[in-house]
C-alpha cells in the first residue's frame, strides 16, 4: 500500500478524471438537446412549406375548373 500522499494524488485523479466524465455528458446532452430542437424547428418548417404548397395547388386547381366551366358554357347572347 502506498504512502498517504499518493492515496489522496490517486483520489484527486479519480475525483478530476469523474468530473471530466461528468462535464463530457453533460455536453453530449446539451449537443443532443440542440439536435432535437433543430430537428423539430426543421420538420415545422418541412410541414408549412407543404401546407402553403397544398393550399396553392388546392387553389390552382380551382381557378383552372373556373376557367374549363366558363368554355364549357354556350356562348350567351
């Protein structure tokens, strides 16, 4: 068994080497915490891009039915 003096070195190794570990998940958390959030701010985005490009066909297609009924009428005189 070693010396008093290499018992509380090796404990201040362990206790730096735990608080590395510590601070290292602690980031991979706060890095998995932004990936999340900007996942979801892009699949928001993904989602209204499509609605805006579903109403605007919706739209497109209406006006172009407009325009087949109006020359499928007899001219009026």
């Amino acid at each position: 068994m070693g010396t008093p003096r290499d018992l509380k070195v090796q404990m201040a190794a362990e206790t730096r080497a735990r608080e590395r570990a510590q601070a290292l998940a602690k980031l991979e958390t706060t890095r998995a915490d932004r990936a999340e959030a900007a996942l979801a701010e892009a699949l928001a985005e993904r989602d209204a891009w499509r609605a805006r490009a579903l109403a605007a066909r919706t739209s497109d297609d209406a006006r172009i039915t407009d325009v087949r009924s109006l020359a499928e009428q007899p001219p009026s005189d």
